[in-house]
C-alpha cells in the first residue's frame, strides 16, 4: 500500500474510531441519565416537571365554579418560576382571571377586558367597555360577563371580544357576575342584586338590600347567596328574587360566600367567619380571625380558608372553625385563596404572592411584585394565574426539564456503537498487524 494510500486509510480509521467513541459516550450517558426504563415518563404530581393533564379543569369564573369554592383539581407548582409575564395595558385591581380553552379573561383599571393566550401571555384581543374593571370575568357559552365602574355589565363575544349587550344599574358594578339558569346574578353599589337574562341583558329581578353590595353572588340548588354592606348575608330565590333568609352579622359583609355541603361560609368585618345553614341561614359556628373584607373563603377536603385586613391566611375547620394554622403575611390580604395540588396560593398587599402547603401553612414559595396584591390567583393545568397592582399579570408554572431520551432507542444504539467499534478494532489489526 502507497503512503498515500496508507495515510488515507489511517484517517478513515480514525473518522470510524471518532464515530464509534463518540456513540459509547453517547450511549453510556443515556444509560446513567435515563436508565433502561422502557415504560412511560413519570407522571406523577410532583409539580417540580412538567405533567401532562388528560383532563383540564378550568376556572370559569371568580372562585372556580357556582359554590365558589375556590379549588381545582388541576396540580400546581411548588416553585416560583415565572413561565410568563403580560403588561398589557392598566394595572389589576381586584379582577381576577377566568380561565378557560386556553384563554385567560382579565380587566384592568384603564376599563379594558383582555384575552390573552395561556401559554405565552400574548394578547388576543382586548375590548374597551369603559369604566375601572374591578369585577372578575365569567364566561359561560362563548361569551364574557363582566362589571365594570361605569355602572354597567357587559356581555363580551369571547372569540372576538365584540359586545354583545350591556345593563346599567344604579351605580359601580365591582361584584363578579354569576351564570346559571339562564341568568346573570351581579350585584351593584345601588344596593341592589340584579338577575339577568343572559342572552339579551333584559332584567328578570332585583332585589334591593340595606347598603352597598361588593360581595359576588355564589348560586347553588336554586338559591343566590350574597353579602351586603348592610351587615347581613342573604339567600334569594334564584328564580324570582324572593329573600329566602338574612342573617345579620356585626359589620359589612364585603366577602362573597362558599356554599359547600349546604353550609354557606363567609366572613365578615365583624373580625368572624361564619358558617351557615344553608336552607335556613342558622348559625353553625363563627370563629375570629380578624376583620374580613373582600377577601372570600375556599373550601377543599374539609377546611376553610380566607384571608383578613390581620395580615393573616387562616385555615378553620369547616365542620367546628376551629382554627388549624394560620400564616402572616406583611399586609392585608384582601385577595381570595385558591387551593390546588396540596397548596393554597393567595396574594397580598405587601406585594407578594404566596404559595403554602395547605396541611401545614408552611410557606413554599413567594413571588414579590411591584405594588399590592387585591387580585386573587386562578389555577389551571399546573399554572397560577393572577395579576398585580403594578401592571403586570403574571403566570407561574414549572421549570422546563429536558425532555426525555427516548429508551427504546437506548439498546439498539449501544449494540450498534459496540459493533461499529469491534469492525475498526479489526480492520486496524488487520492493516497494521
């Protein structure tokens, strides 16, 4: 062989060598990486990954669902990582997300409603409909209802943002609209509680309580339940409008109630939370904890939980009130809690979200942001959702991790590197032997 020829074959052995080396390497990492599992990626609900969701449960509405019960089944990151955030226009004060196919409904105090894409924060379409937005959206049937400032709730087309209708009342429309039977229940700073028809605007009833109502209606087994600055907590009759009971606690009732297991739970500026008789409004328990102002109660797997002007998250037994822990943060939390995957998630007017270990009260996570926290968070498919004082809304979720190596590609790829190495190991001894 010519030294050429020589020279030429050392290089291509070498070329076959590099090759065959560096898929050992390759191999040999994907082995102490990944293991020789061939089952499937972990799918459990350690929220440290990123989980994939069969089912999502969305978060139509302010605290969930009708009974406001603030809990999803969705899991929820135990980590602060920031996966966006959205400046679109006003800061958040006090309206708080729907969530649902995807889009995130929210207004902001400059009197625009926003549809922004849940993976990337990006806007959508926004809807000017005038006046500060305070209330959370809700969202039933493709379309958006939403109070605002001006007086008015507004019926928004949720594909285009285009409205549809809108209602006047007698002052601001802080309270969040509920859906159900046809009919939208919002209450308004005209003292009134109003149910309208939810295709055309047209009112249906009202119902004129002693004050301001700010509290937003919760609607279960044909009742509408709902505070008022009047001090007292009603029951209406979803259809007509008749008081079905009251009761009088020591100060405004500003928070919106839960309705769980024919218990209504609410708190109060009284400085109580109380439950209630569903059917007939009897006292089954109140429990201090400082006084309650908009700020509005949560219930997962028996316990209670909401926020007070103390500083302080509390935990109560729903059965008795008694208290199981509380958390204090550094301002008044105003702001509802949210319960998801083990933890409750709840902002603040020290500037701060929080995520707790709901068994414990344990923090396991804050974010802090640039102004006060009044809005309350939203969790859907492993995301926390919520806005802020500053301007921002923000979304967080888990870290990105590096997506699995595909294991059944593992063993053949070894084999072949193995053999591609023995073939060079050969035609080396052969030539040079």
């Amino acid at each position: 062989m010519s030294g050429l020829g020589l020279e030429e074959g050392d290089k291509k052995m070498k070329v076959e060598a590099t090759v065959s080396i560096a898929l050992l390497v390759l191999c040999s990492v994907s082995v102490f990486r990944f293991g020789f599992s061939f089952g499937a990626a972990d799918s459990s609900s350690g929220s440290g990954s990123l989980t994939v969701q069969s089912t999502i449960d969305w978060w139509p509405m302010f605290q969930h669902d009708l009974s406001h019960t603030g809990f999803s089944s969705s899991i929820a990151p135990n980590t602060n990582h920031t996966v966006w955030t959205s400046r679109p226009g006003g800061s958040f004060d006090w309206s708080s997300a729907a969530v649902v196919d995807g889009a995130v409904y929210i207004g902001d105090n400059d009197g625009w409603v926003y549809n922004l894409n849940s993976t990337t924060g990006a806007v959508v379409w926004k809807s000017l409909i005038t006046g500060i937005v305070e209330s959370s959206p809700a969202v039933a049937e493709g379309v958006v209802y939403v109070g605002s400032l001006s007086s008015r709730l507004f019926a928004l087309n949720a594909s285009t943002g285009e409205q549809i209708w809108n209602y006047t009342t007698g002052d601001n429309v802080h309270p969040s609209p509920a859906v159900a039977y046809g009919k939208v229940y919002v209450g308004s700073w005209d003292s009134r509680v109003y149910a309208l028809n939810a295709s055309t605007g047209e009112q249906v009833w009202n119902y004129t309580t002693g004050s301001i109502v700010l509290s937003s209606p919760a609607v279960v087994d044909g009742a509408v339940f709902i505070g008022s600055g009047d001090r007292n907590v009603y029951a209406l009759n979803a259809s007509t409008g008749e008081r079905l009971w009251n009761y009088t606690t020591g100060d405004p009732v500003y928070s919106s109630p839960s309705v769980v297991d024919g218990r209504v739970y609410v708190g109060s500026l009284d400085g109580k939370a109380y439950a209630l008789n569903a059917t007939d409004g009897q006292l089954m328990w109140s429990q201090e904890i400082g006084p309650v102002g908009l700020s509005s109660p949560a219930f997962s797997e028996g316990t209670v939980y909401i926020g007070s002007n103390d500083h302080k998250v509390y935990a109560l037994n729903a059965s008795t009130g008694t208290p199981i822990w509380n958390y204090t943060t550094g301002n008044d939390v105003s702001s509802a809690p949210a319960v998801a995957g083990g933890m409750v998630f709840v902002g603040s007017y020290d500037y701060n979200v929080y995520g707790l270990n709901a068994s414990t009260g344990v923090r396991m996570w804050s974010y802090e942001t640039g102004d006060g926290v009044s809005s309350s968070p939203v969790v859907v498919n492993g995301t926390v959702f919520i806005g802020s004082e500053d301007g921002s809304f923000y979304a967080f979720g888990p870290e990105p991790v590096i997506p699995e190596f595909p294991s059944f590609l593992i063993l053949p790829l070894f084999m072949l590197a193995t053999l591609a190495t023995v073939v060079v190991w050969k035609r080396k001894r052969f030539n040079f032997s």
